[in-house]
C-alpha cells in the first residue's frame, strides 16, 4: 500500500529533534501577526479536480510512482489549460526498479518493489513518460508488460522527458551531482520552501514516514485517517498516541495549502492520494476543520511536513527552466 522507506532513520530522527526546539521552526511566513495576513488558501487541483479522480495504487507499493507523475499531470493541465493527461504509472515504476535500481547497500531496507523519488527524478529525466494507454496500470499484479511493449513504450517515451526542478533530501546520494542536492538539514523550514513551490503553481511530491498507533496500524490507515483524510503526526495536537518513525514511508502529491490555527506553523498542506475514493471517503461531509473537502485527498500539518519530510521532488515539463 505504500512502497518507500526513510533512507537513513537516524538522520530523520536527528531533523526532528532539532526542528522540535523552541527556536527551529517560526511560523510561516514570520511571526502570528505577519501570518495571518500573508498566508492564503491555495488550491492548485481546484480547476481540474472534476476531471481527475483520485487512482488506485491497489495494495501495490508503487506510490513514487503515482505522487510524481500526479504533479507532472497537474502542472502540465494548468500550463496548457486543459484537463490532466491520463500517464502511466506501470511505465515509470518499471523505469525505477530496472533502469535507476538502488545499490543494494540501499535497496536492502525497501520494501519489495519499493523505490524512492530520486529514481524517479533519474527516470523522468532519462527516459520520460508515456500515457496510460501504452503502458496500462497493472493493479493485482507486477508483472511487466510484453518485450515489445515495453520496447515501444521506452521509445515513445524520449520524446516526452520531464526536467525537476527542485530534489531535496536527507544525506547525499552518491547517485546524483550534489550540485542538484537540497540537503534537508536540522532547523530547516521543508514546509516553507513547499509553500514556496506552491505558490510557483508547482506541485510537489513527498515522502514522509510512518507512525506506530499501539493498535498495529499506521497512522496513514487509522479509521479516523481514512475516513477524513487527516493524517496525523506525533507532533500534531490532539493527535493520537503514534510511536516512530517507522523506516517505511509514503508518497504523495502537495497540491494545495490551508491556513489554520490549529497548527503550530500556520496551517496544512492538501495532498492527493493514491489509494482511490475509499480514502477521505467522508472529507466532503465531515464536519471537523480543517478539511481537505474531496474524496481520496487529504491534509497533513505544516508541522508534520516541516519536521518529518525527508524526500521531495518537484518535477515539471520539457523546456521549463530548473532552478539552478
């Protein structure tokens, strides 16, 4: 259901404890007067939303996948003013896993199939994307496509490679040029530097871990989580008893930003799913704020994102200009 892992628990554990410290973590945006006036909902799916129903991962550990290619869809629907694209998620997973595998010093603590956003920073850049239709979803099994299928596919793909704009993460991956690095370091404000990209009109994949409720389940499918869609951290008030980080994670797409002063930090970031409309299946109903408002979207804290978001990938289309 999930499909990544923190690449080094010990440095996550250090992050957290630094931004937990009094002086680590400001508001966004400055101090609480400051913010209550600059901050601002944001919502980029708010125009397409009707025409992009939440996907279905189906238990398979494939959510790099389904987060990075939502941002690509997304962002290539408000460039060119039309309804998302319908990508393939089974080409770019199979992408990750043959041609960008992690060495197996790394590959070890992933879960079967799991994989990271740097593969798919590699895959999209090297190999591209193609529709769903060459390369359909295979929901209840892994298999890949036929030889010449997938020929076809890497093929038609090259014309269509997707340039990142921004990669984060903790540690230095001896994989990629550390010029292309933002190393995610103690005191940092990740969930500022989101909200930045937000307000490009960039969404932003993520991985964060997961947390140890003493009933055995995550904090991602908790009852509550899955029928409001908000997922809590240890940090988060009001939250449940979570134990963690857990060494496996989750991948989503950020898509919006909600002011609240229910957290700490200004508010909670909207993501987009990838467990279907099963997720958040009561978030138009609910009553309780914050609210993400759609089925299979959900919310998670800026402070949840700021202390525990150890993975993040902004990818967008050909021709744009990265960062340098």
């Amino acid at each position: 259901m999930f499909g990544t892992c923190t690449p080094s628990p010990d440095a996550l554990n250090a992050i957290c404890e630094a931004r937990r410290c009094e002086n680590a973590a400001p508001p966004l945006e400055g101090a609480p007067s400051q913010r209550r006036k600059a901050l601002a909902p944001i919502r980029l799916d708010a125009g397409v939303a009707p025409h992009w129903s939440p996907r279905d991962q189906f238990g398979r550990g494939t959510c790099v996948a389904f987060a990075t290619l939502a941002a690509v869809e997304l962002y290539r629907a408000l460039r060119d003013d039309m309804p998302p694209e319908r990508l393939s998620e089974q080409f770019l997973h199979e992408r990750m896993i043959t041609a960008h595998a992690l060495p197996e010093d790394e590959a070890i603590d992933l879960p079967q199939g799991g994989v990271l956003l740097r593969q798919a920073l590699h895959a999209l850049e090297e190999d591209g994307v193609v529709g769903s239709e060459h390369a359909p979803y295979k929901p209840f099994v892994a298999d890949s496509n036929g030889a010449d299928e997938a020929r076809q596919s890497e093929l038609l793909a090259m014309s269509t490679r997707i340039a990142c704009r921004a990669y984060g993460t903790i540690g230095n991956p001896q994989s990629l040029d550390a010029a292309r690095i933002d190393p995610i370091q103690p005191g940092q404000m990740t969930a500022q530097k989101i909200l930045d990209f937000l307000k490009l009109g960039l969404p932003v994949a993520i991985g964060v871990p997961l947390f140890r409720h003493p009933s055995g389940l995550s904090n991602w499918v908790l009852p509550s989580a899955l029928r409001s869609g908000l997922v809590t951290c240890p940090d988060d008030a009001h939250a449940p008893p979570l134990g963690g980080p857990r060494a496996d994670g989750h991948v989503v797409c950020i898509t919006g930003f909600t002011p609240s002063t229910s957290d700490p930090l200004g508010g909670w970031f909207v993501f987009r799913n990838s467990w279907g409309l099963d997720f958040a299946s009561h978030s138009a109903t609910d009553e309780a704020e914050p609210r993400a408002g759609l089925r299979g979207y959900g919310l998670i804290s800026a402070t949840h994102v700021n202390n525990y978001c150890w993975e993040y990938l902004v990818p967008v289309p050909e021709g744009a200009d990265p960062l340098s």
